[in-house]
C-alpha cells in the first residue's frame, strides 16, 4: 500500500509533463479569440498624477487549446499602459495558452500626468492592445483621459448628443480645454466660446447601426440645428482654437481628421471672430437658408473645402483661408456671397479657390434646381496652384436676370482662357463687366512671403499691394495693423516695411 502511494505524485507527474510535451496546440491564422469587450475604457479625469487598473477577458472560442504568439501594447501615444496576463507582464507576453473553451483575463493599467504638455500627454489617451497570432492581428482599444478639461461627452465614441437652453445662451469653459468626443447637437441654444477657449474634437470614422442609420460616418462635429447658433468669439490676443486633440507637432498641419462644423437649415447668427479653424474634414458646411459671419479668422489645413455652402448667405471679412484640399470656397445651388479684405490661397491641391453655381442635379443629370447665386467681393487674392482657381457656372448661361450677379472689386484673381471661354464664352468679358480693377495673377507674380511656410503675409513686392480701396468699417487688417487711408493693400494683410 506504501509502495501505491509512493507511485501516485510520480505518475501524476509524468502525466502532466506528458501533457506539456504531447499537446498539439492550435496556432497562428487558425486560432480563433473572443473579447469581452473590444473598448478598454479608464473613464477618471485625472486631477494629479494617478493610475487606474481595468480588466477584460479572452476567450478560446475553439475546443482545441490555442496558443498566442505576441501580445503588445501598440505604443500610439505617450501615455503609459501596462497589462498583466496568465502571470506574463508587459510591455508583451508570447505564447500565452489558453485551454479549449476556456478564458483568460487580462489586467491593464494607466499611469497619467495630466501636467505633463499636451503633445505628451493628450486629452484621449488612445491605444491598442495586440493580439498576434500567425498572420491575424486582432486588437482592443485602450481610451483614457490624459488632461485636464471639459469633457462634454465622457467617451461616447459615435454617439450624439444635444445642449439645449430654452432659448438662451450657454458659454464653454474658458480656463479648461473642452474636448468632444462624439458629435454635438445645437437646439433652442446659443454657444458661445469666449477669447481663448479651445475646443479639441477626437473625431474617427464610426458606424451608425441604429434604425434609420446611414452606415459609416465622419464623427466629430457641432451641428446648429434651426433654433441652434454657434458663436466662437475670440480676440486678437486670445483667439479660440478649434482642431483636433492629436497635439503633437507633426499633427499641426494634418488635415480631416474630425468632421468639422455644420450649420443646419435655417441656422442664423452663426459668427467666428478672430478663430482659427483646423484640421477639419470641411471648415463649415451650411445648408439651406443657413448663415454665417466669419471675420479675422483662419480656416486652414481641412480636408476638403474651408466653406461648402448649400443656398446659404455667407459674409467673410479679414480671414485666410488656405491650405484646404479641395474646393476652398464652393456654393452650390445659389447663395450669398460677401467677402472683403480676404486671401484664399489655394497651394498643393488641384481643386479651385472659389466655385460658385446657381443650381443642382440629381446623379442623372437631368433633374436640376436652381437659385439665385450673388456674390459681392472686394479687396481680396483668389490665387492657388491652378492655372485658373474660379469656376463659375450659370445654368440659365446669361438669359435669367439677378440667376448669377457676381461682382469683384480691386482684386486679384487666377483666371486662364479655358475660365473665359468657359459657357461658350460666357465670361469672356470678366475683367470690364465682372471683375473691376482686379489683377490676372501670374505664376511667375510675388505675391506672399513664403508659401511653403504658411506664411501669406505680402511679399515686399507682392502685386497685392496698394491694389485696393480703403473701407472705413475695415481699418486694420487680421493683425490689428492699421491699412493705407489711401491705398490698401489687398487680401488680409496689409504689408509693413520695416
């Protein structure tokens, strides 16, 4: 009896070594992994440096036992995430088994400095945790506050939610950046950001499954609905920001990467004052019968148009718009128009500065309405890499009165011959009945101080200068710099010589 006893721990231990040693474990593409969930969220705002721990499991959705080559942290931002699984500790684990039918968990931990700058440690903390096996990668998302701010809509990626006011008006925090994360709705209310608010959008391609959903979506804007108004109210000393919340250096100049702001129908006393507009998939988008004032502001680096107008009125004084990859300035279906003392240099992109039509179609073609289309420009550069950065198109082609009244005053413009002979030849007396005292710009003309550096400011010998004439309710430029009583300069700047 001594002696079965004394067999008994050395035969369960060559049982179990024979185990080891014999199993045939599932590997590479043929591993199949469940997640409990596939968005690991730290929902703390961080008031001091602190660290939060989170959990999840991992499921063998086989009956086989798996085996994972690699699991990692992506390593996307600088924030500091730490996991722990079946005993490994990160920064990865390889080969981690799990039996069949079987789970694991998997423990993570972020340590957040919300002092540290924000191109080190940024509003949403976002990385992934990697699954490796074979050729498969499979991943959870790993979201934490990494600053210090406004919050609006916690982390509610894809989902859209609503400020509303009876009718009053609502200020965003100043001394905290607001972050959205999500998309805003604008009802029965007026926002407003006062001088230095800034607004940090995390936007992403989402999808929208629910009943009546239209399938993928740009997320990541403010949308003013008809009683909604939008009101970013900056100074020259302290301008609201609007961009993404990617704050690193190399991200500055990166384009679409939020949806961006949309007035909806029949939205009214929409304004940006001294605001600087960035990184948006459109700047603004304004639908029928929508208005918006922009003065001493920037829209810039966007991935398509800075401003794309659906029969909307739209009043543009003292503001920049460049860098935008696509159309900068477009209207379709009529509108209003009215822009003084504004550059629109539309550089690196084969798409026009400014496109104005009086109608639209259906996909056919042949079903098309149409409105008035007026525009009313003065002391401002249309220029951009084109040969020709206007395209106009009437669909009446002349013979309909006020259809397409568009006037341009002590400008310069880009135009080649295929603009003038553009609606059989509808405009080919632009420069004596459209366009007065304006300048053909020529690529060989000085114009800014460098466009390679963003810099639109006036060459000393830009052929903008002197061209325009002085409007008493513009005396400065978008500097706070004091215009020539006698000739200013055209587009926003006036040029100083030192």
């Amino acid at each position: 009896m001594k002696l079965f006893y004394l067999f008994v721990p050395v035969l369960l231990l060559l049982t179990v070594v024979a185990c080891d040693v014999d199993t045939d474990f599932v590997t590479g593409d043929a591993v199949q992994l469940g997640f409990s969930q596939d968005t690991l969220t730290f929902d703390t705002v961080f008031t001091a440096r602190g660290s939060a721990t989170r959990s999840f499991k991992v499921y063998n959705q086989g009956d086989e036992p798996i085996m994972i080559d690699r699991i990692s942290v992506a390593g996307e931002t600088g924030v500091n995430y730490t996991f722990n699984v079946d005993g490994f500790q990160g920064p990865e684990a390889r080969d981690v088994i799990i039996w069949g039918g079987d789970s694991i968990f998997v423990f993570v931990e972020v340590e957040v400095d919300p002092t540290d700058p924000e191109n080190i440690s940024p509003f949403i903390a976002e990385d992934r945790l990697l699954f490796e096996t074979g050729s498969v990668q499979e991943e959870v998302v790993l979201l934490a506050f990494g600053q210090n701010a406004n919050y609006v809509n916690g982390f509610n990626r894809g989902e859209f939610f609503r400020i509303t006011c009876d009718n009053g008006v609502v200020a965003l925090p100043q001394d905290l950046p607001t972050v959205i994360y999500g998309s805003m709705f604008i009802d029965s209310c007026i926002v407003q950001a006062l001088p230095g608010t800034r607004i940090y959008f995390h936007g992403g391609v989402q999808r929208n499954d629910q009943v009546g959903g239209n399938g993928f979506f740009n997320d990541g804007f403010i949308f003013t609905q008809p009683n909604g108004s939008l009101q970013l109210l900056g100074t020259l000393e302290n301008p609201v920001i609007v961009r993404t919340d990617r704050l690193e250096e190399n991200f500055l100049d990166d384009p679409a990467k939020y949806r961006g702001l949309i007035l909806g129908p029949g939205s009214k006393d929409n304004r940006l004052e001294h605001t600087q507009l960035l990184n948006a998939i459109v700047g603004i988008t304004l639908d029928s019968l929508a208005e918006v004032t922009i003065e001493n502001s920037t829209i810039a680096y966007s991935g398509g148009p800075a401003i794309s107008a659906y029969q909307s009125r739209v009043t543009v004084d003292n503001s920049v718009f460049h860098s935008n990859f696509g159309n900068a300035i477009q209207f379709v279906k009529g509108g209003t128009l009215n822009m003084r003392h504004t550059t629109v240099a539309n550089y690196g992109v084969d798409a026009s500065a400014l496109v104005l039509t009086n109608f639209t179609c259906d996909d056919s073609g042949n079903n098309c309405l149409a409105a008035n289309m007026t525009a009313n420009i003065s002391n401002s550069i249309i220029g951009g890499s084109r040969g020709s950065e206007l395209i106009f198109l009437d669909i009446f082609e002349g013979n309909e009165l006020d259809a397409f009244d568009v006037g341009i005053r002590n400008s310069v413009v880009r135009t080649d011959q295929g603009f003038l002979d553009s609606q059989s030849g509808l405009f080919a007396d632009f420069y004596t009945s459209i366009c007065d005292n304006c300048l053909n710009l020529e690529f060989s003309d000085p114009i800014f101080i460098d466009i390679s550096d963003d810099d639109y400011q006036l060459d000393s010998l830009s052929v903008a200068r002197d061209l325009g004439v002085f409007n008493p309710a513009l005396p400065l430029d978008i500097l706070g710099v004091e215009r020539d009583a006698d000739s200013p300069d055209a587009g926003a700047f006036e040029r100083v010589d030192l």
